[in-house]
C-alpha cells in the first residue's frame, strides 16, 4: 500500500542509523539532557512535597525527562529506545529555544539567560518561555494526575515566577482550576496513552487536541511579550504560532528524530530588526527558506481570515491526503539535511 506507516518509520530508522554513524547521537537530544534531573529524588522536598523551579532551564527539562521516563514503556510497542514516542517533540523543541537565546529576558533589564549573566535562567518575560510553561507544567502535572509518574497528584508543587503569577498555575489542583479545558485534554490523552487498543495516529490526535488547547490560552495570555522583541522576532513568533496551528490537523508525529530534523531549520539565534529572509547572512539557504515560506503562510492567513486553515483542516481529514502531506515533509527535510 502505498501510504502504509511503516515506510517513514523505516526512514527514521535509517536516519538514526546514518546520524549513529556521521555525527553525534547526543546532538539530538536538548541541551543539557544527562545533566538534568530524570527522578523525582533529584529534586528539592519540602513538607513531603517536590518543589520545582519552572524558571530554571535544568529543572524545568527534568520534568521532561521524568515524563519520557515514565511513558516509556506505553510506546515500547511503536519502537525500541524510546525513539517513537510523541511526547519527544516538547523537550527538543524546549532546546532549542534554549540553545538559540529565546528564553532569556527581552527586556535586557535582568541578565536573567543571558550567556554572560544566570545562564540558565528562564525569564518571565520571554514569550518563549511562557508559551512553554503552559506545554511542560500542563502536561507534566496532568501524567501525575493520571497516575503515570507514579506519585500521588498533592505531592508536587511548582515555584512561581517573580512576576505575573495569576498567569500560572503550580499544582494539580491549581492547574484544573484555573485551566480546566487543557488540563481535560492533556488528561484525556494520558489516558489514551495507557490504552493498550490505541494506535500511534490515535495518540496523535489526543496529543495535538491537548496542544493546541494549551497553546491556545498561552497566546491570549502572553500577547503582550511581543512588544519587547524586534519586529522581526516577533513576526516570527507570530507566524510560527499560526504554522503549529497548521501542524496540528495532519498530526505531524513529534518524535525525537523528526522533531529534531525538522528544527534543525528554524533561525539559529534570535532574530535582529535589519534581517531580512530570505536573504540572512549567517543562515543556511533552507533556514533562510522556511523562515520566508513561514512569513508567507502568516500573509495568506491574514488575507483570506480562516478560510484557508478551514480548507486546511478539512483536506487534512482525509487519510490519504494526511499521509501525503506527511511524505512530502519528510522528503523536503531530506532533500535538504
Ligand atoms: C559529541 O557531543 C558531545 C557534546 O556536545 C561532545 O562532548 C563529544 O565530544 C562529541 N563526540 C564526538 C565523537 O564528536
Ligand atoms: C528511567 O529512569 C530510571 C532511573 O533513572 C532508569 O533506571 C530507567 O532505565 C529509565 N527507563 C527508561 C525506559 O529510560
Ligand atoms: C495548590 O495551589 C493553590 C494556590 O496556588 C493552593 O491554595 C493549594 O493549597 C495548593 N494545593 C496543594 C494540594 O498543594
């Protein structure tokens, strides 16, 4: 059949295997991945509790890691190493905006993540970093509540940030109240996880609902960090908003290697009011590209409003239309890698 799922998992398998080879395995994973705490026992207890700082790059990673951990076994099924599984996409996507600056404070008014100052502060400010929050703290807490970390859900609490803490939510039962639709979705995904009669395109579809609902709530509320970024960051942040809104209806698989693959073209560094893509400089020819085609996609969305994400999601209804845009992606990222 020619839109049979084994096909791209045989590219990833190939792809693992010529990265095993040509480069260097650790580059896949975000910084500061083995560093980072993987147990609960690496962090802080206090009253019985795990306190944990959201607002600290190591800490806030180790919650991905802990929740890889403990999910590991659930798409043992899908791969071996723990490659397939889905949740991979927010932690190396989480590197990256670590690796690239976009977690420090725009306002420049701290040295809260700069290289030379806290380093591996996360600044309140960062539009970055608080759309993360909503997409690590959300789903981290919600597997606690599930019962997949293995800890009673009053167990663990979170630090807030020095500022603009009702935007936040730091327990179980905080993150309910104050986001209940997330918190519902991320749920319900877990429990679809745990389901030994999910399929992978089934869990894709839980997970990309319980995405798309966090990030939802996170761009109304965050909306005001644009204005600390030049014009071009922020058209970026703009955009790059938009096309994850895209991703979602063909349920892009966010696994390790694609995910990994597929940011690997996203800019480099943050970006300066004087560039211009797709003519930057220091970025590649591909990067100069997505970067122009994602300026372009936020321009056709304005001009024809919804429509064209209403078409969007409609084509994408269909399998056959879903797997082939899939395909394409994969062989332009090849093409190009
Ligand atoms: C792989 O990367 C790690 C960390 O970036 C580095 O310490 C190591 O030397 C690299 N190994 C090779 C073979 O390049
Ligand atoms: C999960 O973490 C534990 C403790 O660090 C480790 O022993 C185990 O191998 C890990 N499991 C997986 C699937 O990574
Ligand atoms: C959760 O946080 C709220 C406020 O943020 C607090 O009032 C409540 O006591 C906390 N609950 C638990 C179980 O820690």
């Amino acid at each position: 059949m020619a839109f049979d799922l084994s096909w791209p998992y045989l590219i990833v398998g190939c792809i693992f295997a010529s990265l095993a080879r040509a480069s260097n395995i650790s580059d896949v994973y975000p910084p500061l991945w083995k560093e980072s705490p993987g147990q609960f026992s690496d962090y802080k207890i206090e009253n019985g509790k795990y306190i944990i700082n959201f607002w600290h790059y190591p800490e806030r990673l180790g919650t991905y890691k802990i929740l890889l951990n403990k999910t590991a076994k659930y798409f043992a099924k899908f791969s071996p190493e723990n490659e397939q599984n889905i949740l991979w996409g927010l932690p190396v996507h989480h590197g990256w905006q670590y690796q690239t600056g976009r977690l420090a404070d725009p306002t420049e008014s701290t040295d809260c993540g700069r290289k030379s100052g806290d380093h591996l502060c996360i600044s309140v400010d960062s539009w970055w970093a608080d759309l993360n929050y909503y997409l690590s703290a959300m789903p981290f807490l919600a597997a606690v509540d599930s019962g997949i970390m293995g800890i009673p859900s009053d167990k663990v609490t979170f630090l807030p940030p020095p500022k603009d803490q009702m935007n936040f939510c730091y327990n179980v039962s905080s993150c309910h109240s104050s986001f209940p639709e997330a918190m519902k979705k991320w749920n319900e995904f877990y429990q679809h996880v745990k389901s030994h009669s999910s399929s992978f395109d089934d869990l894709l579809e839980y997970l990309w609902a319980a995405h798309v609902s966090s990030l939802e709530i996170a761009r109304k509320n965050f909306h005001n960090r644009l204005k600390y970024y030049s014009k071009q960051e922020a058209d970026f942040e703009r955009s790059w908003a938009l096309f994850v809104d895209y991703l979602a209806p063909p349920l892009f698989p966010t696994t390790l290697i694609r995910t990994y693959e597929f940011q690997k073209e996203l800019p480099k560094r943050m970006l300066m009011n004087e560039d211009r893509a797709p003519f930057i400089r220091d970025f590649s020819g591909f990067q100069n590209t997505v970067l122009f085609a994602l300026s372009v996609l936020h321009k056709v969305h304005k001009y024809t409003g919804t429509l064209s994400f209403v078409l969007w999601k409609t084509l994408m209804k269909s399998t056959v239309a879903r797997k082939l845009f899939l395909e394409i992606l994969e062989f332009i990222l090849h093409s190009f890698n």
